[in-house]
C-alpha cells in the first residue's frame, strides 16, 4: 500500500469514490473544518455528510501513521542488510500495524535472550541436525553439541527448544493464523480473587463468567477490565481448553509450521518443542495483544455511544428565551435559588431552608413565590440530584395555591450533571466573581433548560454524564471524539454572534478560545456587530477564519437581512439573484416558501456555485435560521413515587432518557436512580441497536418489571405486548399511607392550608 491508495481504501470504508476522498482530504489539509466543508463545500466533496467527514478524517490519521511506519520498518531491515524482494512485498501488502510488527519482529532490536545464547554456543546447528534427520534421537545428536553452560544433552536440547521457540515468535504468517483462531474460538473467562467476594460485590455478575471473546459487547468487556483494574476479577483468554495437551488445534499450528508431522524421533521432539513454545511463549503474548485489541475496540463502542448520547443532549429541545428559576436541591445545604431573565442574565438569588434540620417549608416557599412575581418566572428548572423529588413537591405544592387568575410558571427537573463541575470552573469564576460557588450550579441549571448547548459548552463534555465507563477509555480519544461532537452540534444549530458567550463562540468552525476572547472583548468594546463583514475588524480574526466562521454566525436585525440565516456571504449574490427572479423585497421573501418552491434551481447555477449550495439557499430562505433542535417537551413525574421503595411491579410510569447504551437505555423515573429498559424491553420488534428507538433527552412511557432495591436497580420495559398495572390514582393515594420520606416532614403551617394561600397571594402580588 502507498499514500496514493489511501484515497481508494477511506472510499471503500465510507460509501463514497476516491474522487470524493481526495478532494476532502485537501480540504482538511487546507484547514477547514469538518462542518465547513459539510455545510459549504457540497460540490467539491459531492455531498460528503458529516459523519462521513469524521470517519474519513479519523482513517486518514491512521493510515498515514501506519505508511509512515511502514517506511521506518522498511528502512531499518535495509539497514540491516537483510531486506528481500519477498520481505519487500509482504511489508507492502500489510494492511494493520499489527501486520508491520509481526513482519518486523524478527529483525527487531532487542535485549539478550535466551535463543540469542544458545545461537552463540552453536546451538542452531542442533536445530539444524534435528530438521535434517527424523529419525535420530534429539539426544544423541545434542551430545555433540555441549559447551560452557550446555554441559550435558538435556541443557543443550533446552537451548535448541529456545531457538525453535523464538523461531515460531517471530513467523509472521503462522502468528496471523493463530490470532485468528483465538479469535473465534476463545472465550473470554472472569473469575473473582479469593477472598474479594464482599469488597467486589458490583462485580458479582462476573465472579464465575465466560463467553465467546468474538462476541463480548464492550460494556461488559469494560466492567471486567474495570474489576481487573481494582483487583476484584482475574481475567483469561481460554482457547482450547478442552482438547487434549498437545492436541489442540494452536499446538498443531505450531508443529505444522516446523512440518513435524512424521512419526520419526525428531518429529516428536519437534511437536513438543512446538506445544511448549505455544504454551509458554506464543499464547501468552498472543493472549497481551488480543486483550489489548479488545480493549481498544470496546472503548471505540463506548466513546461512539457516549457520543452519540452527547450530542442528542447538545441537540435537546430548548425551552427558549424566558425567565427562569434554577433551583439546586439540597437538604441540609438548603436548595439553592438563581434566576435568570430571557437572555440568560441573573436577576436574583438565594437560599432557602424547606428540609432538615431547619424545615422552613412555607418561608421557602413563599420566597420562591416571592421571587416568580417580581421576575415574572415563566419557567422553573430544578436539578434532578439530591433531594430533586422533595423540591419538586414542594414547588408543585406552591404553584397548586398561586392565584387562580396568574399565569403559573412550568416546573421541569432538569439533569445537573457537570453543574458542580462547571460551578467551580474557572470560566464560571470569571463569569460570576461575585456569585458564590453554591448559587453557580443553580444559574447553570435554570440557562441549560432555556438552551441546553450554550450551556453545556462550558462544561467538560466527558463531565456531562451520558456514557458510561468514561473514566476508563483512552482520554485523548475520548476527548477528541467529544469535542468533535461538540463543534457539529453548534455548527449544526449557529450561534448568535451579539449574545454567545466565549465558550460557545469557540466552538464554531475556525474561531476557538483565542479567537472567541478577542470577539467578546471586541463586543464589549464597541458594541454589538452590525453586520458579519465587522468580524474582519476583530483583531487576528483573517479571511481564512472569517471564511471558516461566518455561515455559522447569525445577526438579528443587522443591515444585511442574510446575516441572520446560514447562507454564507460568499454566496449572497447567488441568493441576491434569487430574490431579484421573484421581484421581492428580500424581508419579504425571507420564509415565503410557496414562492420560493416556484424557482427552478438549476436556473440559479452558476460556475462556482452548484446545484447542492442553491437548493440549500432555498430551503435557508424558506425558513431562515430554522432550527434543527426539536420542539420543547416536557415528563411529568407520578406523584407519591418519590424513591425506589415506593415502587411496584406493573406501574406504569413517565419518564425522561438520561443515557443510551448498547445494551439498553436508562431512564429517570423521579426516584433518584434511573431505570434500564434492556434493549430487549424496548419495542415490540427485534432491535439491534437502540438508538434506533430512543435517544437521550425523549420523554418516554414505562412500565416497572422489577425492582431491586439492596442493589439500587430497576427494571423497566417498553413493550406494549406484556399489558401492566397503572401507577395508583390520586384518590388511591389519598386513601394509602404516605410513602417513605428521606428527610423529616415540615412542621404544619399553624393558620391552616387557607392562612397559608393568603399569605402567598400577598408576596405573589408584590
């Protein structure tokens, strides 16, 4: 292979021609970004997607490492003096820089070994003798072979084995063989280390396992490796284990190799020789590298659904541009109070004391109620932590006794994960140096329901919380592949350039935290941008970033009305030309889509503008910086089920998708513990993979299959083919004793329920 059949070979792998490859790859090499070359350079690439462009860009960095290590390999054995046209072509055609390697191993330079001395103590020629006569016995031969440290027939055989050993370590052709056959044969065992039964008990399902290493899905390979790692679990590749010593099918690879297949005395000593070597030499190291290869491939499954996971929670819903409260949950800590006007400014805040040990119920309420008059609060964000469902209540209780006439705020539980994180962020600190850290995390989790991405850019996306075993997959991958994901989801949404903050800022295309600064600090300096021609203004901001940038960019009620849509300004004559053909103001046409439909694209083609950027102009014209997140919608938790306890068989449940994994999808269900729907439980048809079904964010109905409550799961189901027993009525309830709480209840208002409304409609008025 050379660096010219890259091209052909990322084709094959991405569904697209080497044409199209190659004009990608001299994009990125260029400089631009994968969602310019996406959005912008459809004509060039032949429409390749993003996705796509990710994967080509992935495979190029690798097969570009491996030609260049396919020539450090190929120099070296010249070097040596002991390249071959045979050796030439095999280092050529290997396609995995696991082939390089084993071609290269036996030229490799390596420390003093035990082969290396028997060689120096004329021990090949014993090999040598035994190859050539069958039928002698290895010991008579090896005695005229002793030397200093071989002093007798059985050391000098041992070295001869050495040497036979390290030969077969180092064939290329028999090590392909044997890994492919441990491939599909072995079976991947765990075992827990004695005496860890207690401290391993979330391993449990692991203390005596086995399956088929071809098929281990990567989160049970990583729970294994995770309980290796802490030292619960040992872990095996078993291959053979059943046949006989010396019969499997390894060992007889290994003789075959050495063609000892005859019945002579030589032949049986080869075939030990050659079970031994499989034994102690090449199962070992062969058992390293497969496990290894697992290893790798099941963190390649985890980050792409971590990913994946992450970029539906970039993409969810937002709520939009209204005041809101954030209310972070705590018990003894109090829940902390922030809110936040359409624009995402903080207005107000506090603390207040509704649980234990205080137990200020109705002083925390009426100074949330308090807070919503004065603000005009449309919507209430609460984080689904620690005390998530006992704030929900109290809030739900409020808003029941608000004034009838008043237009209640929405109460949503939103997920806080990465709000601790981001709250004792540096960003956060310079964001909000006067803000203590407690009332950071509730700012962050009222501005994540009104936009979900603008806030969760500041966040370290591994600290989000929507993959799993994050903490143990390679972390430049893991974080390359987010941030990857990351830059597509605002690339795909825009950003409006006169209200985004420096970290959503740099994550457009071509801008980064460098950039994104001088932005802001231009802003700030002088005003909102009129236009997105004034970015050229912005200090070392040059054409290449503005071009990379701009159609990624909105402005509002700027002088150019095609500053607020995708359209990119080097194609605004093309869309110019447009709205001459229909004799329009451009305002006017801007979201008229049945005169728009009238157009015929290809009229409007041109030699630098194809017929992909005008059907996209049209369609940014039709309905101008359209949004491609979905419309806003909310779960409604079940009331009175508030903790794992209060759950039963049957019930049927709404809840929210927090994660989505390969075997199944977790789902919030208002109990502190997510559910799993096993993939299985998702739909009434086979699914493979289930994103096919659901992704994080959805708003979905369960039903409860079982609860296990020592080990804090639940399982939950889909299907509508197994029928269910509905979550108990509100008159039910009422007649029920009342679940178990986790702090105590608040002491009784002494004026009774009305005092107590009458008091709110005061503070609600004010």
């Amino acid at each position: 292979m050379s660096l010219a059949r890259i091209p052909q070979i990322i084709a094959a792998e991405i569904g697209a021609t080497p044409a199209q490859v190659g004009a990608a790859v001299d994009l990125l090499d260029g400089g631009a970004t994968v969602p310019f070359v996406a959005r912008y350079r459809k004509e060039a690439t032949g429409g390749l997607d993003d996705t796509q462009l990710r994967k080509l860009e992935e495979r190029l960095g690798y097969l570009r490492e491996l030609e260049t290590r396919r020539a450090a390999i190929a120099d070296s054995i010249s070097g040596q003096g002991k390249m071959t046209d045979a050796l030439a072509l095999s280092i050529a055609r290997a396609e995995t820089k696991a082939e390089l390697e084993d071609i290269y191993l036996p030229y490799k330079p390596k420390r003093r070994t035990k082969a290396m001395i028997a060689r120096e103590a004329g021990l090949q020629a014993l090999v040598e003798a035994i190859l050539a006569d069958r039928s002698a016995d290895p010991a008579a031969l090896a005695a005229g072979f002793l030397s200093e440290g071989f002093a007798d027939a059985k050391a000098a055989l041992e070295g001869a084995r050495d040497i036979v050993a390290e030969g077969l370590a180092e064939d290329a052709a028999l090590l392909g063989r044997l890994r492919d056959h441990m491939r599909k044969v072995g079976r991947l065992s765990a075992r827990v280390v004695e005496g860890k039964e207690a401290a391993g008990a979330k391993f449990s399902d692991y203390f005596a396992h086995s399956e088929p290493f071809a098929t281990a899905p990567s989160h049970r390979v990583l729970a294994m490796l995770r309980g290796r790692n802490e030292e619960i679990l040992s872990l095996d590749l078993e291959v053979d284990a059943e046949a006989p010593r010396g019969e499997s099918p390894a060992e007889r690879a290994c003789g075959a190799a050495l063609g000892a297949g005859g019945p002579g005395a030589g032949d049986r000593w080869l075939r030990e020789a050659a079970a031994w070597a499989w034994r102690v030499k090449l199962r070992t190291s062969l058992t390293l590298d497969l496990m290894s290869d697992l290893r790798e491939a099941a963190e390649a499954e985890a980050i792409r659904v971590f990913a994946r996971n992450l970029k539906d929670l970039l993409l969810a819903a937002p709520a939009g541009g209204k005041a809101t409260m954030g209310l972070d949950p705590g018990i003894r800590t109090g829940v902390k109070v922030a809110v936040v006007d359409a624009t995402g400014k903080v207005v107000a805040t506090d603390t207040v004391y509704p649980f234990q040990p205080k137990n200020d119920l109705r002083g925390a309420q009426v100074a949330i109620a308090r807070l919503i008059g004065q603000h005009g609060v449309k919507l209430i964000a609460i984080g689904n932590g620690t005390a998530s469902r006992e704030t929900e209540k109290m809030v739900a209780d409020l808003l029941a006794v608000l004034p009838a006439g008043a237009e209640k705020p929405v109460k949503v539980v939103v997920s806080e994960a990465g709000a601790s994180v981001y709250s004792a962020s540096e960003l956060a600190a310079r964001e909000f140096p006067d803000l203590d850290v407690s009332l950071r995390g509730a700012v962050s989790i009222a501005r994540r329901l009104q936009d979900p991405l603008a806030e969760l850019v500041k966040i370290e996306p591994k600290s989000i919380g929507v993959g799993q075993y994050q903490h143990d997959v390679d972390q430049h991958r893991l974080a390359k592949s987010l941030d990857a994901v990351v830059e597509d989801a605002v690339n795909a949404v825009g950003v409006d350039l006169n209200t985004a903050s420096a970290p959503l800022l740099a994550r457009v295309s071509g801008v980064g935290p460098g950039l994104a600064e001088a932005i802001v600090a231009h802003r700030d300096a002088n005003g909102p941008f009129a236009s997105r021609r004034e970015l050229l203004k912005v200090a070392r901001l040059g054409p290449k970033a503005f071009e990379q940038a701009a159609g990624f960019l909105r402005i509002t009620g700027g002088k150019e009305p095609l500053d607020a849509s995708s359209v990119h300004p080097e194609a605004y004559d093309v869309a110019r030309k447009i709205v001459a053909a229909c004799g329009r103001d451009i305002r006017a046409l801007m979201g008229d889509g049945a005169a728009l439909k009238k157009l015929d694209p290809r009229a409007f083609v041109d030699d630098r503008f194809g017929l992909p950027t005008v059907r996209d102009i049209l369609s940014e014209l039709e309905k101008p910086g359209r949004d491609p997140r979905p419309s806003f919608k909310t779960a409604t938790f079940t009331d009175g089920v508030n903790e794992i306890s209060d759950l039963r068989p049957g019930m049927l449940l709404e809840g929210t998708v927090t994660n989505v994994a390969a075997f199944g999808a977790f789902v919030d269900i208002g109990v502190h513990q997510d559910g799993l729907v096993h993939v299985s439980q998702l739909a009434d048809r086979f699914v493979k993979d289930p994103h096919e079904v659901v992704k994080a964010g959805d708003v979905v109905q369960v039903r409860v299959v079982e609860v296990d409550a020592p080990r804090k799961r639940i399982g939950l189901t889909m299907r509508k083919d197994g029928g269910g027993t509905p979550a108990p009525s509100r008159e039910d309830r009422a007649k029920a004793p009342p679940p178990k709480a986790r702090m105590e209840a608040a002491p009784k208002s002494q004026g009774g329920g009305n005092a107590f409304a009458e008091a709110l409609k005061g503070k609600f008025s004010r």
